[in-house]
C-alpha cells in the first residue's frame, strides 16, 4: 500500500514538473503578468486622480478592477484579468509545490511559501474581478472589512498581539520589497541583455520605482495594522486605499501620493516588461 502510494505520489510530482518546465506555462505566466500590469496601471491612476484632488475614485485593487469595469469593452477585459490572475495562480502553485529546485534547504522552503502568499494574492484580484465581470456586488469599502477583520481577531486570545505581529510582516515584506528595488533584485526576472541599451535602462528605473512605491505602501499599511493592535482598536486599519489617503494628509500629502502612484504604475509597465522578456 505504502508503496503504491509512493508511486503515485512520484507520478503526481512528475507530471507537475512536465507541466511546471513547459512552454505553455510560460504562455500562461505572460498573459497573466499583462492582466497584472494591467490592474496595476488602472490603481496607479486612481492613486494619481487622488493625489490632484479627485476623491471619487477608491485606489484599491477592488477599485482598479471597478474602473476597468467602465471603460469601453470592459466586460471583456475584466473577464481577462480575472483569467488572467488564475492563470499566474496556476504558476505560483506549480512553483510551491515543484519549483525551486535550484535551491536547497530553507531557502527553497522559504520560496515555497513565498509561491503560496502569492497565489493568494492573485487569487483574491483574480476573484474580484470576476465578481465584477459578473456583476457581483463587492464591498464598496475595503477599510470597512479590513475592520471587521482586524476585530475579529482581536476577539481572540492573544489576538492583539496577532495584529500587531500581522503588521510587523506586512512592514517587513514592503521593506523587502523596497531593498530589491534599490539592489536590483528584479532584474533575475528578465531575460540576460533584457536591460541593457536605453530601453533596458528603462526596463531597470521602472522597476526600481514600481517596487520602492509598492513597499512604501505595503509598509504604512503593517503600520496601520501595528497600531491598531496596539490601541486595541480595529478601525485603526485599513488597506491600502486607507494607506494612501494617509498619505496625502501628510505635509506635502499631495505631492508624495503623486510619486507613489507614479511608482504603481511604473510597477505596471514593469509587469509588461516582464512578460516580454520573461526568466523563471
């Protein structure tokens, strides 16, 4: 019995890193990272539109789908992101489960995990926008759930000290984010010779824009988690619409949301760059 299990527990693994190493993957993973290009570009814009004084639009991911939603043919383009999203889930459950296999010990379990967090995070767009496309009321706030969440584990015991330890990740992972900007991590994500010459150039300044600005963002909402764990009061966090519109609260408010949005969309042109000069 053990052993026809270890038998097909091998099969499963093969016919994982067939399917992991071929070239429909890569077709795949192409057309997700425009549809997650895409949805960046449109939350870029309402971050900016925020920024000058617009306070319609909500610069979430919910709100980006949203506004796809209205623009000419947007059915189908939402409906294409939605697909999109799945097929970059379909690619990073590949990679937690049979990638990575160039590393060894922690760190290929730390990558793993890494796939799984980012498989999720696609998931949730991925599910938004189909919503969406199918006319699926959505909530019209994410603070509001982001609140109702950060108080029900609150409720539990040592759930402010979860809270808080949630945020501190959340910073960590928007510092992360920001160190491979300014190291160049990125540029492992592109073909060799991809950012060379003046295109190149422009490939590498996207990238370190789009990532400093996504973990900026990233960083004041674990903040806002933090503290809300710390005060003990769960309308204190908030998304990353409520990041931004504490952004521009700020001195010069206005003026550091217009570069974070500039940096989102940057992450977007990225996210195209990526997917015509891919390396996995």
């Amino acid at each position: 019995m053990s052993s026809t299990a270890d038998d097909a527990a091998r099969k499963v693994e093969q016919a994982g890193r067939r399917a992991h190493d071929s070239d429909g993957i890569d077709v795949a993973v192409r057309a997700g990272l425009v549809a997650y290009g895409v949805v960046h570009l449109a939350l870029g814009w309402l971050a900016l539109q925020l920024a000058t004084g617009d306070r319609e639009g909500t610069p979430s991911q919910t709100g980006a789908v949203k506004e796809l939603a209205q623009q000419p043919f947007g059915g189908a383009l939402v409906w294409a992101i939605g697909i999109g999203m799945f097929l970059l889930v379909a690619w990073q459950v590949l990679e937690a489960a049979v990638g990575h296999r160039e590393e060894q010990g922690s760190t290929r379990v730390r990558k793993r995990v890494t796939s799984v967090v980012k498989a999720v995070v696609y998931a949730v767009i991925g599910v938004t926008a189909i919503k969406v496309a199918v006319g699926a009321r959505t909530s019209s706030s994410n603070d509001r759930q982001s609140d109702t969440w950060t108080a029900e584990v609150m409720s539990w015991p040592g759930g402010q000290l979860l809270v808080v330890v949630g945020g501190l990740v959340v910073i960590g992972v928007g510092a992360y984010l920001v160190h491979k900007a300014w190291s160049e991590g990125f540029r492992k994500y592109l073909t060799a010779g991809a950012t060379s010459g003046d295109v190149g150039q422009a490939y590498v300044w996207f990238g370190k824009a789009g990532y400093t600005a996504k973990g900026v963002a990233l960083g004041i909402v674990g903040g806002l988690f933090v503290y809300a764990g710390v005060t003990h009061d769960a309308q204190k966090s908030g998304g990353l619409d409520t990041a931004l519109q504490k952004v521009l609260h700020q001195p010069l408010g206005p003026y550091l949301l217009g570069l974070i949005a500039v940096g989102i969309i940057c992450f977007g042109l990225f996210c195209f760059a990526r997917a015509r000069h891919l390396s996995r």
